[in-house]
C-alpha cells in the first residue's frame, strides 16, 4: 500500500488514449486540498487522443508515443516518468497493454479504471456481453495494475442497474457517470 508522506500531493501521470473525461475529472479532483495526488503528467499512445487538450487547458506536460514499438514507447515513458519525479500511474481509457517489466518498476503504485464489475468481463466490449448476458447490473472497477490484464487487487466497484431498454452505449454513457465518481473514491482509500 502506498502511503502518503508529509504534506506534499504524490507525483502522478495519467495515462489515456481516448476522450479523456476520466483524465478530467482526475484533474479537477486532484485540484482539491484533500487529493493526495497532483497530475503533473499526461501520457497518450495517440497524437489523435481527445483528451490530450487537457494538457493544455490545465497546464500540465505532456507525452506521447505510439506503441508501434512498445519497448521504445516504455522506454520513452519511463525516462520522463523519472525525469519528472513521477511516483503514481492512473490509466485512464489507456487502450495499451503495458509490459511486465514496466509495470513491476512501478509495482503497487498503477491503478486503472475498468468499465464492469471484475472480474467479470475483463478486456473490451464489457457492456455488449452484459447486455448479451441478460446481466441486472453493470458496473465499474477500480484495481491496482498487475502483469494479468484486468486482473490486479481490486479497490472498489459500484454497480449500475442495466434496464431493459439500455443499449452498450446508454449503458457506457450511465456507468462512465460512476466512473467519474469511482476513481477519486478510491485514490483516498488507497491513501487514507
Ligand atoms: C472508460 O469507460 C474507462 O473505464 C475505459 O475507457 C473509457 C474511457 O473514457 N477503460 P474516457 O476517455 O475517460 O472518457
């Protein structure tokens, strides 16, 4: 577990590929005086991404790489990482898989945000399989990172009611809501 130390917020990136609203909220949350966290870097696979404006728009570096090479994009990152006394890692919509060896440098200090209720449904189309599976609820979940994807010590989950009429995308659209909540509930149980 990590533990926070003195009064400094731990230096964090936030990792994304996509729209970047969990990336948002992250850094609106991160704002806050009880946020253990500062967001002081954004790394994307992507140039495309979305969320990259939010470099920008709330003055916090950025990076990106492809992962058309994965270990030059690792090697890429870790050197900023270290560079910019990066301590803590979110993904968030991060759509690469990250390699053992890079994870185990920062072992127990990568959490991600997951769109179901893990361990069911690990990987993609998480909403389309529950709907297939007639399942009541949905949900998200947050877990530290490990090697096995989607599979780390889970933090916290919350459960979303699927109704009859959802589709996989007014069911994303209701679970990214709690999504948005979820995270920073479990940063402060990470670090309380
Ligand atoms: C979220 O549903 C997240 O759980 C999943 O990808 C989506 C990213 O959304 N891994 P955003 O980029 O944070 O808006």
């Amino acid at each position: 577990m990590v533990k926070l130390t003195g009064l400094k917020k731990i230096k964090t990136a936030v990792f994304i590929s996509g729209t970047g609203s969990n990336l948002k909220n992250l850094i609106k949350f991160s704002k806050i005086k009880n946020s253990p966290l500062s967001i002081d870097l954004i790394f994307s696979n992507t140039s495309k991404a979305k969320g990259l404006r939010f470099s920008s728009q709330f003055k916090i570096k950025e990076c990106v790489s492809s992962f058309k090479n994965p270990k030059v994009a690792e090697a890429k990152i870790l050197n900023i990482l270290k560079k910019e006394n990066i301590k803590f890692i979110c993904l968030a919509g991060f759509m690469k898989v990250l390699s053992k060896d890079f994870i185990k440098k920062f072992s127990g200090r990568i959490i991600n945000i997951h769109p179901s209720l893990l361990p069911k449904y690990k990987g993609l189309n998480t909403h389309m399989k529950a709907i297939k599976n007639r399942d009541k609820m949905a949900g998200c979940t947050v877990h530290f990172v490990t090697a096995k994807l989607d599979s780390g010590k889970i933090i916290l989950r919350k459960e979303v009611k699927i109704s009859k009429r959802d589709t996989p995308t007014s069911l994303a659209k209701k679970v990214l809501k709690e999504e948005h909540k979820l995270y920073p509930k479990a940063i402060l149980k990470i670090f309380s």
